[in-house]
C-alpha cells in the first residue's frame, strides 16, 4: 500500500536557490515514514508501548531535480518488508506535472528502549515481507574518509535535539551541507547522496565534520564526536557542476 503527500514548498523550505533544501527533502520522508507506520500499526507510540523505537540506519537519494518555491508535488512511500533484522521503506517525488523528480530508498531498525539491542522484525506480528527497492538496490555500507586535517570541533545546539533526546538525523545533514563553502554550492548540484546513521549523537557532544574528495564530484563525509572520536554519522555525496 503506498502512502502519499500531496505538498507545496514554502518559503522556509528553500535554499538560496528557490529549490527545496536537502535537510528538508529529508524531513518531508521522515514525516511520512513515521505517519505510514502509525497506519501500519508499527508507529512511535505503538512501539513505545513495548518499549522500543525506530532508528534510520542507511539512506540513499536519487535526485533529478529539487521541488521548486511554491511548486506543488506529490511524495509516496511503501514499505518493503524486511529481511529479519532491516525494515525497507521506499519514496518517490513527482513534480507539479506528475514526473518523477526524486527517488529514494531506506532501511531502518527497531531498538530496544533500555538495553538499545536490535529487535527482530520477523517476530512482530503482521510485519509485511520483503520485497526489490524501486532503485534495483538496498543502501549500502559508505566507508569512512580518509583525512589529514586537524579538526575543529563544535557543541550540539538545543534545536539539534529530537524527541529521543538524540542529534536529529536531519541536523546531520544540515551540518555537512555547511561544511561547503558558498562558492562551491554556489556552482554544484546535489545528486545522489547515500548516508550510514552509525551512533546517537547526544545533547552535551562536540561535533566536527571530516571530508574526503575522493575525486572532484564524489565526496565522502563523517561526523565524528570529541571525546571518543566516534563516527556518528558516514555520507558519500555525488555532485554535478552547474551549468
């Protein structure tokens, strides 16, 4: 069963560009993900209620083009099924005249509130079972940059923070998408973007983001906390150059 938005984008959804901001591309499909799986039963208080939670564990995005300022679109979701431990959830834009604009596709984990040990999928009850990603493919494993720079480290905002008392995934983003300079953004595109959600950043962390240009359009990203030197978070960023 697809689960669908129909959306506009609004002013505080733009980048400089006029073109939906990628923090906000990913929360449109946090949103929906989290209100399909309240219809499936499977949502955040469903779960509470025996004591677990959802966790985004890996997420690859195909982007032909960004939803424009006061464009309306259309986003649908459908679960995958799962494979015992992974949940799949797959998404896809359509642009104000029914194209396909985006694709993308996730897997996620259920965790135990207290001891925070992966819950099998395959023991719920009415789980549906798995089915191929629309891309042909699962997210797969990013591996970490390589770097020789000094880092410089900084706090975790209050805004930074969910409802789990955790670094929201959004934020990550958000974080890496800053660490380019204006010039560079200024005259690159976006187009594919595959991230592994590794540990939960807390309130009280340090945070830096390292970069590795593994060729001039394919980069690879982490965000690494102070005190333990953890990689919370690993991104490969594929650009193109704007015309």
């Amino acid at each position: 069963m697809r689960y669908i938005h129909h959306l506009r984008a609004k002013s505080y959804h733009i980048n400089r560009f006029g073109d939906v901001s990628t923090s906000f591309l990913f929360w449109y499909m946090q949103e929906i993900a989290w209100e399909h799986a309240k219809v499936m039963g499977f949502g955040f208080d469903d779960l509470r209620e025996d004591e677990l939670f959802w966790v985004l564990s890996r997420f690859y995005v195909r982007i032909d083009r960004r939803p424009r300022w006061t464009e309306e679109f259309t986003l649908e979701t459908w679960s995958r099924g799962t494979d015992g431990f992974f949940a799949y959830r797959d998404f896809r834009f359509l642009g104000s005249g029914g194209e396909e604009i985006i694709r993308a596709t996730s897997s996620w984990l259920v965790l135990n509130l207290h001891s925070r040990r992966i819950v099998r999928l395959s023991q719920m009850k009415s789980f549906p079972g798995y089915s191929e990603s629309l891309l042909g493919f699962n997210p797969g494993k990013v591996e970490a940059p390589l770097t020789v720079d000094e880092p410089e480290f900084f706090p975790v905002l209050f805004n930074e923070i969910d409802i789990n008392q955790h670094f929201n995934t959004g934020r990550y983003l958000e974080r890496i998408n800053n660490s380019y300079s204006f010039d560079f953004l200024r005259t690159h595109m976006l187009r594919e973007m595959e991230v592994n959600f590794l540990k939960e950043g807390l309130p009280d962390d340090r945070l830096t983001v390292r970069q590795q240009r593994v060729t001039p359009l394919e980069h690879l990203c982490s965000i690494q906390r102070e005190k333990d030197l953890a990689e919370l978070i690993r991104a490969r960023l594929v650009w193109e150059q704007r015309v």
